[in-house]
C-alpha cells in the first residue's frame, strides 16, 4: 500500500516486476478521490517531506538557483521551496497524473512532462539537480547511467543531490545477519507456499557504501553526506568540472 492505499484496489500484485505504467495514474486518480488537500495526509509523511526540503535550504541558501527536481510526485517538498522563494524551481514527471495540486502553485512554464533528460530543452542546464527519493526504481547499473545522464545537464559547477526514501543499514554482527537470511527465507517460503504473497515490487534499498559507489562511478565527486534529522540519507556530489575547478592553484 501507499498512502494507505491498498495495491489491489489498482492492479494485481507482482513480487518480480515493477508496477506497469499504467499504474499510476491509476493510483492518483484514487489518491485525489481520497485526499482533498495537503493538510488531509498523514502528517508524519509531511513532516519527512518538510525535513527534505529543510536540508535543500540548507545546503542551497541562495533562492536564486537554478533547481530541477527529477520526478518529483505529488510535490510537497517543491511546493515547500518555491513558496520560500526558489522561483527559478523546476520540475519533471512522467504524466501530469500526480501535479493536480502543484499545477496551481508552479508556473506551466516550471514543469515538463515526460521522461528525463528528453523532456528537458537540450540546451537547459542547472545549477543543482535534486533526485528525491526516486532511486529506489532503478538497478545498480542503470542508476550509475541515469545519475550519468543526471551530470551532463549541471552547470560547470552544478551539483546532483540525491535525497533517499529507501535507506537501508545493513546488519553488523553475525546474529543480526543471520536473523536476516532467517526472515528472508520465511518470507519466500510463505510466498512460495501461497499462504502470504511477497506483495509488490516496489523498488530497491541500498546503504551508504552503495550510495557512494554509485555516485563515485557516475563520474560525480562526493562533497557531502548523511542523515537528516528525520533520517532520511542524502549524498551530494559536483560534476567533473566543478571537481576539477576546485583543485587548481
């Protein structure tokens, strides 16, 4: 489920396969029926997405930037910003299925439809480009090619930072790896038993170490990361230009 929204209300479940495209303007055509206005959703949810845009502030203080947020859903976060004065702020999806509400806040101008980077003007670079809790659909590889293609739209000195919902801390000591494989393959037990389905397959987790290797061999230089205070992990990494600016005499 997503926003207390049962998967099987939209489709039938896949534990092997990403939902179909589909999909989701399936499941916003009932998150609207649902939910009339922000203020109707789970206020922990809000309060992780202010979190996120609290960090965005912090590490891009000056309003004038030219941001694009890659995929940026129903756009709390982004309302968040351009209403604290990142005017210059623009964003990207897939349909305009999820923006029912940020239509009315951001400028038509502000918005492309479609999949990055082909939506994008070919000569439109920016300053930063935010990818907030979307990697959690792409493989490893196929991250390393998208934060690729995620490089050549910065500017000299732009910046990619990449915001996860999907954080995973990997266990440390022998017990807690074991009680790990142990769920593991009580989990696809029951699957394979047809008592309990795996559910859907929504996406990846990864950890800090994969995060970085990521990063690193997308040609991105790693000038910062960690956690929120809500928890949320963040990497922030500068194209090859910019690396190479700051290094001369």
């Amino acid at each position: 489920s997503w926003f207390g929204i049962p998967f099987t209300q939209i489709s039938q479940l896949d534990s092997i396969h990403f939902p179909r495209a589909e999909f989701y303007p399936a499941f916003y055509n009932i998150f609207f029926e649902t939910f009339k206005n922000w203020s109707e959703i789970d206020p922990h949810w809000l309060k992780l997405k202010t979190d996120v845009a609290s960090l965005i502030q912090r590490l891009l203080p000056s309003p004038n930037t030219r941001i694009l947020s890659v995929g940026c859903g129903i756009g709390f976060v982004e309302k968040t910003l351009f209403e604290a004065g990142y005017k210059n702020l623009e964003i990207t999806e897939l349909t305009p299925a999820p923006l029912q509400w940020l239509k009315h806040i951001l400028p038509p101008s502000n918005t492309h439809l479609g999949k990055f980077p082909n939506c994008i003007p070919p000569d439109r670079v920016y300053d930063v480009i935010c990818l907030s809790a979307i990697d959690y659909c792409f493989e490893s590889q196929a991250l390393i090619e998208f934060l690729k293609q995620v490089q050549r739209k910065l500017t000299p000195q732009g910046t990619c930072l990449l915001i996860s919902a999907s954080f995973y801390t990997p266990p440390k000591t022998l017990d807690q790896k074991l009680l790990e494989f142990a769920r593991e393959i009580y989990r696809n037990t029951l699957h394979a038993s047809h008592i309990r389905t795996r559910g859907q397959l929504w996406g990846y987790l990864r950890s800090q170490e994969e995060y970085r290797a990521a990063v690193s061999a997308a040609g991105l230089f790693i000038q910062e990361d960690g956690l929120t205070e809500m928890g949320s992990y963040f990497i922030k990494g500068i194209g090859q230009n910019a690396q190479n600016s700051a290094t001369q005499p």
